[in-house]
C-alpha cells in the first residue's frame, strides 16, 4: 500500500480547541469572573443555543448576514430554515425575561458566559465560536443610571481579576447621536450610527462619501459629523467639544448630562493602568442601544479589535412581550482576550492534568490494593490517578513529571512513601499524616 497519502486536517477555522493544561486556565478564568459577577449579586442563567431566526433578526437588520441558521440535512430544497445558533447572549436574555417574567425579581441581574457562533471571516480576534461573558441588570419601566456606572466597574474588576493588562475604555451615549441626527435634520439616527460607528476603519474620504451617498448629507453636515467624532476626553472635554459644535438638540443635553456624570463617578474608581475616556465616535452599531454604550481595547495592542462592549437598551424586552423592560449590560470577549494573551506570551498555562497524586502500581498482583487506596486518597478531596497497567517506576515517575502531577505514593515493604515531583524528595506518609498535610495546604 502506497504511503503517499495526505495527512487530513479535520480542524476548522474560526473554531479554536485548546489542550488540557490551556483549557483548564480558561476555566480558571471563568470561575474568576463568575467570583466578581456573583459578588455583585448577579445570579447565572443559560439559554439554549439556538432560537428562532425570529427572534435573533430582532437585533438588527444586518444580523442576518452573521447567523447560521440550522435545518436538517434531509430537508426539502427551498425550505426557509426556522432555527439558528445565537449570535450574542443579550437578545437571547431578553427573550428569556418575557418567558419567565412571572418568576423573575427585578432589577434582574444576571450573568451568562455561553458560546456564540458568528458567520463571519476569521482572523486574528475574530472566531466563527467563541466564549461570551455577559452581565446585564432589566427592571420594569426604568432601570437606575447608577447601573451604568456599575457595569463599567464590574467589566474593569473582572479584566483586572484576570491581569489582562492595561486596558482603554470608550463610551458615550446614544442619546447624543440622536441629538445630532436630529440637528442634521435625519429622521433616523440608526443609520448615522451604523456609519460612524466603523469611523476607526474609514478614511477621511470615505467616511465623507457615505454620509454623502447613504444619508445626502452635504459639506458642512459632514464636517460637522467628523467634528462630532473626534469630542472625546473627560467630562469637560465632553461638555466643551459639544458646545463648541453648537448643535440645537434637546437629547444631546440630555445625552451629555448623563455621559459626564457617568465619567465623573468612575473616574475615582480607575485603577492606574486603564483609561476611561469618553468618545463620541462609539455608537455600536445595533439597533437596540438607546443611552450609554461602552466598547474597550488593550492599549497595548490598539490594533486589536474591542474585548468588552455594550449599552443601554429600552425596547429590547418588549419586542416578545407588552411590557416595557428597559436594561443596561456589558459583554466581555473571554475567547478573544484570551487567545491574545497566549498568543503575546502574557498568560502561561498551568499542568497538563488535575491529578495531584499519582499512586504507584509497580507490582503484579498489587493492582487491586493500589485502586483500593486510591478510593480512599480520593475520598480525602483529593485527585488520583492510578496507572491501569503495572509499570516500571521510572516510566511511572515520567509519567506523573510530563503531567505535572505534584506527588507519587510508593509502598516499600509495606511502608508508604510520598515523592514530592518538584525537588525529589520523599518522606513516610501514611492516610492519616496525609489528610492533615493536605487540610493545612
């Protein structure tokens, strides 16, 4: 039989796999941002992953170019797909309020950290799967702007619990894009938004010629939008860069007053190594937003696309249900922040396997003895591992070293003796020395 044949590649892009000592770290982050999350009062909820295509076009109208849909291999050519896997966790959320409504206590607060699937191209920072960690409060009729300024500090705790590095956030208020879309006379201000919005990926030029074609703005309108992008600072380069534009607008009073009190408050909080910023040229591009939007980078790597993201939402809810349930959240890209650091460098996995000891099976015959007190290490709260053949030690040390696994129990003439991997020490140990050293570890 010929050896030519072409070694296949069964892995996907856009769908990254990590090995075992990587993987654990990850979940190591996710119960750390579970810890923060919780310590705010936010209680876990999962929702399926997949919805309606109904229900996930309510996003916006450019969504549908992102979702993947699902139908059965064996269906009937033609047919419209009814079903998709979610493209975030916000618009599944409030699908879920209007479901469980009448069991709910608001404000509800809730935290969601699910995979999402994206049909876009991959790349650097860019996955078709990835891990999604939301927070968002949803209360009757109003929710407190005080939850706007804590958002933003339970999104800088939860990236400096994880040491991700300095970080820069940017935020405004989408009641200010309205505010200037009414000066400009535009009857929508939805479509402005979307343009300015991608202002960090156009050119002077082309920025100008699509507010020119797609929204017939002229010259002067147009400076004056290249003008608004550029306001950003702390809240008195807010308020100054607003008044100097001179736009005659109710919400942008409104929007700015809201925006400079939110800056003002979390400004005491900022640790030293992240910046807060307001930047009118942040208007996230979705539909639902309707008050403050927040979107963050690693300042070390300007180039990166945004790790943390969201906004204020007032009519979300009430596209399932009669009710107006407005809501204010955050969502940090665990899966993009994370890939980054491995790739920089900046993060270092930890051992290859949970075990922390390894019990030696060396002998014929001893194979039932050596599971026996296996059971009864494990029963102290502790991971181990017993090898399923009988061994030589050296290829049982080797084993337990390429593993990382901390310790080896060895039985000599009946004695029990614990190996410590790390210097090569061992010392007499029995269950009962053995439960208190690991109580006081």
């Amino acid at each position: 039989m010929a050896n030519n044949a072409q070694k296949l590649d069964f892995a996907m892009s856009g769908f990254p796999e990590f090995t075992p000592e990587v993987r654990a770290l990850e979940q190591a982050w996710l119960a750390k941002l579970a810890r923060v999350f919780e310590s705010y009062g936010y209680a876990n909820i999962e929702t399926p992953s997949v919805e309606t295509v109904a229900t996930l076009a309510s996003k916006g109208e450019d969504v549908d170019k992102e979702i993947y849909a699902l139908t059965r291999l064996a269906a009937e050519a033609g047919s419209t797909p009814k079903f998709a896997l979610h493209y975030d966790l916000t618009v599944p959320t409030a699908r879920y309020v209007a479901k469980h409504y009448s069991n709910l206590t608001f404000p509800f607060k809730r935290y969601q950290m699910q995979r999402a699937w994206r049909g876009e191209r991959p790349q650097e920072g860019r996955f078709r799967e990835f891990t999604q960690c939301d927070i968002d409060v949803i209360d009757s009729e109003t929710v407190s702007h005080a939850f706007d300024a804590e958002m933003l500090e339970m999104a800088v705790v939860a990236l400096t619990a994880l040491d991700v590095g300095p970080v820069k956030f940017q935020v405004s208020n989408r009641r200010i894009m309205d505010g200037l879309a009414s000066s400009l006379g535009l009857a929508d201000a939805t479509r402005l938004a979307r343009i300015l919005d991608k202002v960090d990926k156009l050119s002077g030029e082309q920025l100008a010629e699509r507010l020119s074609t797609e929204l017939a703005l002229d010259t002067r309108a147009i400076d004056t939008c290249i003008a608004f992008c550029k306001v950003y600072g702390n809240a008195d380069a807010i308020s100054n860069g607003l008044d100097a534009l001179k736009l005659d607008a109710d919400a942008i009073g409104e929007g700015r007053d809201q925006l400079c009190t939110l800056l003002d408050r979390v400004e005491a909080t900022r640790p030293e190594n992240y910046i807060i910023d307001g930047d009118l040229s942040i208007s996230r591009g979705f539909d639902y937003y309707t008050g403050v939007v927040y979107e963050a980078r690693f300042i070390d790597f300007p180039d990166y696309p945004s790790i943390c993201a969201g906004g204020r939402y007032e009519n979300l809810v009430s596209s399932f249900m009669r009710r107006k349930l407005p809501g204010v959240g955050i969502s940090i890209g665990l899966t993009r922040i994370f890939t980054k650091l491995l790739k920089e460098g900046l993060v270092t996995p930890g051992r290859k396997s949970p075990t922390q000891v390894l019990v030696a099976n060396e002998e014929e015959g001893a194979g039932d003895t050596a599971h026996a007190l296996a059971a009864q290490i494990r029963a102290l709260g502790v991971n181990v591992e017993v090898l399923p053949d009988v061994a030589r030690l050296d290829k049982q040390l080797k084993y337990a070293n390429d593993k990382g696994i901390p310790f080896v129990w060895l039985t000599r003439d009946g004695t029990a003796f614990l190996k410590d991997m790390s210097n090569g020490t061992q010392s007499e140990i029995d269950l009962d020395s053995f439960a208190k050293r690991f109580a006081e570890s």
